[in-house]
C-alpha cells in the first residue's frame, strides 16, 4: 500500500455542509483534503432540497396552466410528460454538482473520489477506483450526512419509495400513498397531487405537520382538504397484505387497506454513522448524534462533526454554517454555532416559514410575551398573487418588557422568500421598533412583518 498522505484538514463528506467547510478552510491557507463517496453536493443538491424543489416548481406550473379562468385566461388542458421533467430536473442537478467540483478545483482543495473507512480518530482508508488510498490529518471534519429512515413493516424496494427514488420517477403513479406528513411526505404529496396523482396521506400524529403549531399547519390543511387529498390521522401501518395494499389501523381501531401504485414512506432521516468506521473514533454520542458543543468539538481533540450528523434541525443551511464557522475556528477565529436564529421552511401549499420560538415555546421557556399577527387577507401584494384567501399570515412573537423579538413565523404563498428577513431579525437581535421602523418596500409580502410589528405594539395601520 502507498505511504499515507497528510493534509491539515480532512474533510469526510462533500455535501451542504463539507464542501463549503473545505472551500472556507482552503481560503483560510490551510492544505484541505475532501473524501466523496457520491457525488458532490451531498443529499441536499442531489436528491433531496434541490430537485424536490425543482419538481414543486414544475407541478406548480402544471397547476396553474389550467387555473386561470378567474383572471379571465381561457387555457386548454396542459399535458405531462414526466419523464422529460425528471430529465430537466435532472440537469438542474448536474449542473449544480458540476459546480461544486468547479469551485472545489479553484479553492485548490483536494478531492479524493471514494469511501473512507477510519481505523483511528485521524486516519481513514479511501477505496478509490485506482486502490486504497491512506489519509491522515491534524483535524478531521465529519459531514457524513443523513439518510431516509425505512419502517420495519415497509423495507425500501419495488413500489415502496423513499424520497429519493420519488424524485426520480419515469411515469406519474395514478395512486400515491405517502406515509408521514411531516413536511417531506407534505411537500411530495403536494406536488405529485398537482400534477394529476390521487394522493392519500397516513400519519400516527393527530394533525398533519406536528412539529409546527396549528395555527401554521390550518392552511394547509384546507389546502390539501379542497384539493381531494385523502388523511388518515391517528392512524398506524401495519404493511402490505397479500394483493400488495398498504393496511393501517385507522385513528378507531378499524382495519383499513390502500390501493396505491407506489408508497412513498417519510417517517424521518437518521444521521448516517454506520458503514465508515465512526465506532473506532471514540467520540461521544447523543443518542443516534455525534455530541458537539457550541462550535461543533467532538469529545475527540481536533475531530469535528457538523449537520444533519449532529442533530435537529437538519437543514441544509445549517449545515454549510457550522462548516464554515469550523473552517474558521480551526484558523483561528473566535467562532460560536447558535441554533436560535435558524429558520425552517415547508415548501407545501402554501409555504411556511418558522425562524426563532413560536408563542407556546416562548411562553414553555417562561417569557412573558406580546404577539401581533396580520393576514394575508389585509395584504395588497398578496391579493395581486391570488394568496389573499388561503388563510395565510405573518406573526412576531416579542418578549413583552422589552419588545425583544423571540421568533418570527408566516404561512402563505410565496412566504419562503421572507426567511432571511426573518432569520436576520433575530440573529441582529431585533426589537419590535427595529421591525416597524424599517421601510418596507410597497407592494411586497415583507410589508406584513412591518404590521404584524406594529400589532404587537398595539397601533396596527392596516387592520
């Protein structure tokens, strides 16, 4: 075997949150070594975040092309070829991954195609396709990732999808059960119900998208109830019986099986710490999570771990931003992770956006606190996108001694696009007066944060 290489910096996983880490630690001078055993972009870029986006946009398109009879457009019927959507999709994706290897090449990182295997805390093998490659580093970064979690009952394979296998569909399923409605298993089922699927949705929580309040989940709720989606609530899976149906017991004990052409199963994602040697690292772990403090240390010195590896919430976004503050903290900045400002989207129908702690979170961590809450229905802009009557708002929740804002939540059309806004306010520290002072430009939906603001402080202008 070749003499070992040594970088000062390895970088195990060339998604969300490794590529940028790697990029940011090249910038910093220091030599940078990144392992990918797929391709780069990880799953955010390449089967997950992106090309679902990507067929939400097309089954948006879809939908409306014969839904405009209210504005006065007379359109035909459209058609699909989902194959040929698939295929664009597709190249969205090459396209992206492709540069991603561009500005790896420019940061001069190293690039290692392959699978790594630790035997130690700051040694791994790489099987390439030219042979095993030895790598050894003065700090190793994990950003091994996620992965989509199977049910025992429901073993991915033939019809029974995971989100990545229905994203890469040939042929639109005229039947689609998806199970979870949490908001992969919502925004999927969204999309595939716009493009012309019949959809049913089971889920063991009482509610649809129990991780948000009520108040966020109503609108889509009424969404999916119009559009013919068929929920089973409070209801378990038990499998599949002999004719291949999908059987639950229903939320009143009751048997109940499913015709479905496909079931697409979204019951979560676990962190993927099996398969590349994590056991002979000997760092401590929180439950299925690698255990890192504040800026990302695992128990190991100089051995760190970052994204979906390290717990809730694993989003994409904070992932690229604990890589970073790594990258950085390793040249020797000053550098701290805080999970308080970080902003969640649902891409559903509508959209919903959370940054920061909702008014029952708030008041569980013992604030006392002031909420202002304004419609969509009061909004210019959002009458103009025909998103005026979905049921959709902004709402600020404040501490109520000081105007301190606590979070930031909407639900509406369009509302993903007001997450920075969001996660700005909160990361600056933003009071009440700081939000309802800032000029908002008219007409927008961002108008409805300066209002809800001013409700919070009692002297609304528009409602």
């Amino acid at each position: 075997m070749p003499e070992p290489r040594h970088t000062q910096v390895l970088v195990v996983g060339g998604g969300v949150g490794g590529y940028p880490a790697a990029i940011r630690a090249a910038q910093l001078g220091l030599a940078v070594t990144l392992v990918e055993a797929g391709r780069l972009g990880g799953t955010c870029l390449v089967r997950g975040c992106i090309p679902s986006k990507a067929l939400i946009h097309a089954a948006d398109r879809f939908a409306d092309a014969g839904s405009g009879a209210s504005l006065g457009i007379d359109t035909r019927a459209p058609t699909l070829d989902l194959a040929k959507t698939i295929g664009w999709k597709d190249g969205i994706v090459d396209r992206l991954s492709n540069g991603v290897a561009g500005l790896l090449a420019r940061a001069k990182v190293d690039v290692v195609a392959g699978s790594a295997t630790f035997s130690d805390g700051k040694t791994c093998t790489v099987e390439t396709a030219d042979g095993p490659i030895t790598l050894t580093a003065e700090h190793v970064i994990l950003a091994t990732g996620s992965e989509p979690v199977a049910l025992p009952m429901l073993a991915f394979g033939g019809k029974i999808l995971s989100s990545t296998e229905a994203l890469s569909m040939a042929a639109l399923p005229t039947r689609l059960a998806v199970v979870g409605a949490g908001y992969i298993g919502l925004e999927l089922g969204i999309a595939f119900r716009k493009l012309g699927a019949e959809v049913t949705i089971v889920e063991t929580a009482e509610r649809i998208l129990p991780r948000y309040d009520a108040a966020l989940s109503r609108p889509v709720r009424r969404w999916l109830d119009h559009n013919k989606v068929a929920l089973h609530l409070g209801a378990n899976v038990t499998g599949l019986d002999g004719a291949g149906r999908l059987t639950l017991e229903t939320a009143n004990k009751q048997p109940l099986a499913l015709e479905a052409d496909a079931i697409l199963v979204t019951v979560g994602r676990r962190p993927r710490t099996q398969g590349w040697g994590l056991e002979t690292m000997a760092v401590d772990m929180d439950g299925l999570f690698v255990k890192v403090d504040d800026q990302c240390r695992t128990s190991m010195k100089n051995v760190w771990a970052v994204g979906d590896l390290v717990g809730e919430p694993m989003l994409a976004h904070k992932a690229s931003a604990q890589g970073v503050m790594v990258a950085e903290i390793i040249a020797g900045h000053r550098r701290h992770f805080d999970n308080g400002s970080v902003a969640a989207i649902c891409f559903t129908e509508p959209e919903i956006v959370s940054a920061g702690l909702s008014p029952d979170e708030a008041v569980a961590a013992g604030e006392e606190i002031v909420t202002g809450q304004f419609p969509f229905s009061a909004s210019g802009r959002a009458l103009t996108l025909e998103a005026g009557d979905t049921g959709g708002f902004v709402r600020v929740v404040a501490r109520k001694r000081d105007g301190r804002v606590l979070g930031i939540q909407a639900v509406g059309r369009g509302v993903a696009e007001l997450a920075g806004e969001f996660a700005h306010a909160l990361a600056m520290g933003a009071a009440l007066d700081d939000i309802a002072g800032t000029i908002h430009v008219h007409p927008t939906l961002g108008e409805a944060l300066g209002e809800a603001a001013l409700l919070a402080r009692g002297h609304g202008l528009n409602i």
